[in-house]
C-alpha cells in the first residue's frame, strides 16, 4: 500500500512538475504583435517590414522586460486589403478579427489604411481588448469616438498624423506661395476616401474660404481612377495656380505623369503617395522639378539633418533592405509604435491589455518623427517643431531631383521656389 | 474644353478597346471566358521590367519577349487547364479566374509592390492638338491600335489560320467534319488573346505605374465593354469601347468625376435589360428571353 502511495505521489508530482514546467515554457514564449494591414501597398508593405526591423533591433537588445522576465518579440501579419479598391469594410473586419482569435497577439500596429474600416474596427479592437496603434488612417473621427466613450475605445492609439494636422501644413504651404508668389486660386483634387475628403473640406472651410482664395474647382475621385485629364483641362482653363492633390493610390501617379505631358502651368503641391520617396524622380523620368509634397511624418521617406534620428532611421532602412524607403505615410510612426509598445510593456510590467493600454497613453518618447505624446482623443501630437512635438515635412522637387525640406520652419533647408516655366502672381 | 474632352474621350475609348480586344477575340473563336486577361496584362508589364532592370536589356526587345512569353503562357494555360474542362462555361470561369487569381497574388507575394515598378514612355513629347496638350504615348496607343486591328482583320480573313478561326467560331462541329483541330485553333486563341493582352501593357502601362491591383481593373474593363458590345463582336467591341470611352470622359467633365466609375457598370445593366446579348451580340438564346 505505501509503494502504491510513493508511485502515485510521484506521479503526481512528475505531473505538477510537467504542469509548471509547460507553463513556464509558455510564460517566456515571444510576445506577438499583430500587423493587419494592406500589404499589397507600398506604404502596408514598407510598415510591415519596419516592424520586423524594430523587432530584430529591440530582440537584438534582449527583448523586453516583462516583470521579472525578459520576453522576445515575435511579428504575425495578415493583408486585410482595405486599401484596395472595391474590398468592402467587412473583409477588412475579418481579417482583423481573424489575427486577433488566430494569433492571439498582445497588441496591433499599423492597423486598417482606411478611415472607413478603423472606425468600424474599433468596435472589434474594444471587444476583443487588444491595445492597437494605428499608423495609416487618419479621420479625425476616431478620436471623437474615442473621447465619446474612453472607457470603451481605450486600446486605440495613432502615431500618424491626422487629416486635421495635415490640414495645418497643407495651410503653411499655401500662406507662403500666396505671400510669396502672390498665388490665390487652386484646384483641389482629392480620392474619394474619408480622410481625403476631411482634409479637402477642412482646408477649404479653415482657409480657402476664409482668406480669399478662389477654388477654381474641385474634384472627388474614386480609389483606381487612372485619366485625370478633364480637370487639368479645367485647371488650365479656369487659371488655377496651384493644384492641391490628396491621393495615396497608387494610380495617383498618372496624375504627376498627365499634368507634365499636359503642360499644365501649376504648381503642383499637395500629397501624392507615389511622388513621396526618392525613386519618384526615375519614376516619373526626372520631371517633377517644382512639385510640392507633404510627407505625413518625419522620417517617412524623408529625413532632416536637423533630427539626426530621422537621418539614422532613412539608413538603416536603406542598409538593411538594400533600397531607400518610398513611403511617405506610415514607416516613422510604424516604427515609434513598435518602440512604444514595448516601453509601455515594460512600464506595465504585464501583459494586461488594460495596464499596457494605460502606458501607451502616458508615453513621452523623443524618436524618428520628434517628440510623441498622445492627447485625449490618443492622437499623437503634431507640432511644427520636433522637439515639442512630432512633425510631418514639407519637402519640393527641385529641378536637379533632391529634395529639399521647406516646412516647418524647424526642420527646413530652403524655402519653396517657384517651378520653371511659372510665373509669380505679384 | 469641349474639344480637349473629346480628344481624351477618344483615347480614353481607344485604351479601353485595347484592353478588350484580347479577351474578345479569345471568346468570340473558342468560346473561352479567359478571366486570367488582367493577370496576363500585369504579368507581360512586369516581365518586361524585369527584362529591363534585372536582365538589363533594351526597352524594345523587353517588350517583344515579354509579349512572346505572355502568349505562351497562354498557350500553356490553355493546353494544360483550359483544355480539360473546355466547353462547360462554370469551370472555365472559375478555373481562370483562379489562374488570374493565383498570378497576381504571386507577384504581390514576391513583393511587387511599389511606384519604382514603371515602365518608359517611347518617345517623351507633347503635341498641341485642337488646343490641348497631349503626349506622344497617347498618340501612339491610338495609332497602335488602328494598325493592330487592321493586322488582326488581315490576319482573320487572308490567312488559312484566321479561316480556321472564323470556321470554329461559326460552328466549331461542322469545322471539325474539315478536319480543323478544334483545340489546336482554340489554344492558339487563348494565346493570341493573351499576346494582345501583353501588347495593351506594353503600350498602356507606360502613362502610370505597374501595380497588381491593376489586373482586376483591367479584366474589368475588358468584361464591361465585351459584355456591352456583344460577346465575341469585334465591331460591338470598338462601338461600345467609344460608347463607354465617350460617356466616361463627358461624366468627369461635365458631370463629376466620382460618378466616373458607374458609368460603365449603369451601361451594362441597360443591355443587359434592353438588349441582353450585348449591341452586336447574336446569342439568340439570349435574345429570346425578352
């Protein structure tokens, strides 16, 4: 009887040893952050692979300290094609939804690339618990969702600029070409898309309207559409100085193409996602010379002496993928996120979804695009230096193809100049 | 203005036949609905930069082997796949559409993606015509494309191969009692379409940049205006490519450019109500369900 009882105890113990040991072994598993994104476009794909390159830095380093232990990170991803048209939000919802139960991640970044699918996700992302840190869509109307109910939408944060920010150096650039050039009438073209409409409505109401402008025209445009020669027509026409796009599709190309071959005599200054890195100038056979873009932070695609980390970010990229980075929405937030999160990992010393969502927001971090703190509506905050605050840049196409950062005044190189072949107002 | 539209209006619609001719005549020889036809025209762009860029070869030679090689493949596609499940119309379909499906995510998966993926213009100058700027690649896709199509006439009614077809695509039964092999002129149809398919990249791509979204477009367009035209019609074809091309360009002018992109789908569901066999389509079966 008492042998019967020493086996059985030891088999027992064996068990409960097998038990914590399993556990134990779970405990240390890597840390995985989930990247539901479009990867089909350049600015999903350069995202994805940053994280993977903040990833490999910070394992590099001995991963994070979680507690008592130090954890790896580990990086599962799904294309959830928003960004394409004609996908429906519902086949976004899935594909967040799936990487959620499937891969169990701690927490999400880039997220959805449009407003459309954040904002219906965001009810998902609340649901399952899971802290995301967004760095593509950028409607102001997450924030008002996330303030209307704090408690509820506290795991959502975004790194990137938003339409409103986006709308305060859209209206830098416009202010100096009307100063300096004495430039007032514009052509706006945008994508039919939310954040693209915000920003065209919100520039057009905030500015446009109010400093006597004249908005020659304006134009909507769906996601794939590839002729744009009726409104150059109209440009050309109607005497518009300067054409404000807001696209980031990819046929937004044919856009810089058509108003070269087209001769239109306007400056072009606004964002277009393919004129953002520096392959545009091949791209588009050296005849961008004037064109004005806003890269949405610092550091993506662009960088400035003036923030050393941004130039150190552009050449690491450069180094470790043997080709500079072409996007200019999403790399430098994407790769802020990463750190973020695994700061406030360690800060939470858990892996709580709530703890870890209460130090995301009290994050204070100097990084690539400038300083980040988040605001109420866990907005990181734009600013027009980098020291207080993150920064987009503002960077114009000269005739050599470099280019030169022109705004804000913090982190410029040169001032806009006016394109060959155009004249001043004044 | 109204004559620039009209100008633009007619390359827009010149473009959109180019797009539609392959997947077209395909159709109208062997009866086969290639839904690998936007595929085809991204993969023969990408086959022609990476001739270029990685092979280092000159633009012009990229674009003859790539266009041989996209026939090939149609070839292939068809010997190998289309072949097996010929004649029942469901398994085509979906049997190319999954080709298509599986080529373009492909190039997506090898991580094709991105604006440095362009293709150069042929001759980079712009003309005044009717007072409005236009570039010489648009001149020549208009130009390209009337000789294409007086070759491809050529071709259908001066050559034993394009007898061959006309015979096949009249009655493939009573072809095969005069000895033509059905699947022989069916492969090289495919092939052809796919060839044409190429060519249209060739030319076209060079306004923009290649991206794999582009594929689903471009079948898209082909679908609309083939469907629009009457299946099979080469002259449906080039009226309702003017049809679609016209109403298009007059929409964004006149009208707004977000309605731009129902134009052609509001088009197909009027034939598809008035006339359902298209405006040239002689499927009597078709006709006589109204």
């Amino acid at each position: 009887m008492k042998k019967h009882l020493g086996a059985s105890g030891l088999l027992f113990s064996l068990l409960v040893l097998c038990t914590v040991f399993a556990g134990g072994v779970y405990g240390a598993g890597p840390i995985v952050i989930g990247v539901p994104t479009s990867t089909g476009f350049v600015e999903g794909k350069e995202g994805l692979a940053i994280v993977h390159m903040a990833v490999e830095e910070i394992n590099g380093k001995g991963g994070v300290q979680v507690g008592s232990e130090r954890r790896m990170l580990a990086v599962e991803s799904i294309d959830i094609r928003d960004a394409a048209p004609g996908v429906p939000v519902p086949e976004a919802l899935l594909g967040i939804e799936k990487i959620i139960l499937e891969k169990k991640p701690t927490a999400l970044v880039i997220g959805p690339f449009r407003s459309e699918a954040l904002l219906a996700g965001m009810d998902i992302i609340a649901k399952y618990k899971v802290p995301m840190i967004g760095t593509i869509a950028m409607t102001p109307a997450s924030e008002e969702k996330i303030k209307s109910d704090p408690d509820k939408y506290k795991y959502i944060f975004r790194t990137c600029l938003n339409a409103k920010y986006l709308v305060t150096y859209l209206v830098g650039v416009m202010a100096f070409v009307n100063k300096e050039f004495g430039f007032d009438k514009v052509y706006i073209m945008n994508q039919d898309v939310a954040w693209a409409r915000a920003t065209a409505d919100l520039i057009t109401k905030n500015y446009f309207n109010k400093t006597g402008w004249t908005v020659v025209g304006h134009e909507a445009y769906p996601t794939g559409t590839s002729d744009f020669s009726s409104a150059l027509m109209k440009i050309r026409s109607g005497g518009a100085q300067v054409i404000l796009p807001i696209f980031d599709m990819p046929q937004s190309g044919i856009l810089v193409k058509q108003w070269n071959s087209m001769r239109v005599p306007a400056m072009l200054a606004g964002f277009i996602s393919p004129l953002a890195g520096p392959g545009a100038w091949k791209t588009f056979d050296q005849k961008i010379g004037g064109a004005v873009n806003v890269n949405f932070e610092l550091g993506s695609a662009i960088a400035s002496q003036k923030v050393p980390k941004s130039v150190d970010f552009f050449a690491s990229y450069e180094k470790k993928f043997g080709k500079p980075m072409e996007a200019g929405h999403g790399p430098a937030p994407t790769y802020e996120s990463v750190y973020i999160l695994a700061e406030a990992i360690e800060r939470a010393g858990s892996l709580d979804p709530d703890a870890i969502a209460a130090e995301i927001k009290k994050t204070d971090r100097i990084g690539v695009m400038g300083r980040i703190r988040f605001d109420d509506g866990h907005q990181a905050v734009f600013g027009m230096d980098p020291n207080e605050a993150a920064v987009a840049c503002v960077f114009q196409w000269s005739e050599q193809g470099d280019r030169i950062n022109v705004f804000p005044q913090s982190i410029a190189d040169g001032k806009i100049t006016l394109p060959s072949g155009l004249k001043s107002a004044k | 203005m109204f004559a620039g539209t009209v100008l633009y209006a007619l390359i827009n619609s010149v473009i959109l036949l180019l797009m539609a001719i392959g997947f077209n005549l395909t159709f109208g020889i062997s009866g086969v609905s290639n839904f690998a036809y936007g595929a085809l025209y991204i993969m023969a762009a990408f086959a022609t930069w990476m001739l270029m860029n990685l092979v280092g070869l000159p633009y012009f030679l990229s674009a003859i082997l790539s266009i041989l090689f996209t026939a090939l493949v149609g070839a292939l596609m068809y010997r190998f796949i289309i072949m097996r499940v010929r004649g029942q119309v469901l398994s085509e379909v979906i049997a190319t559409f999954g080709i298509g499906l599986a080529i373009l995510e492909f190039f997506r998966y090898l991580g094709f993606v991105g604006i440095e993926y362009s293709l150069p213009v042929f001759l980079d100058h712009s003309f005044i015509i009717a007072g409005t700027y236009v570039d010489m690649q648009r001149i020549l896709i208009v130009v390209s494309s009337v000789v294409l199509i007086l070759l491809l006439w050529l071709f259908i009614h001066h050559t034993s191969i394009g007898l061959a077809f006309r015979g096949i695509a009249q009655d493939e039964r009573t072809a095969l009692t005069f000895g033509m092999d059905s699947d022989y002129i069916a492969m090289l149809s495919v092939s052809i379409g796919a060839g044409l398919a190429a060519i249209a990249a060739t030319v076209i791509v060079p306004l923009g940049t290649i991206s794999v979204g582009e594929g689903y477009e471009v079948l898209l367009n082909a679908l609309a205006v083939c469907i629009i035209g009457g299946l099979g019609s080469t002259g449906g074809v080039i009226v309702a490519s003017l049809f679609v091309g016209f109403a298009q360009r007059f929409t964004d002018t006149y009208i707004g450019s977000h309605w731009t992109m129902i134009v052609s789908l509001v088009a197909i569901l009027l034939v598809l109500v008035i006339k359902p066999s298209g405006l040239y389509g002689k499927q009597k079966e078709l006709e006589e369900r109204i």
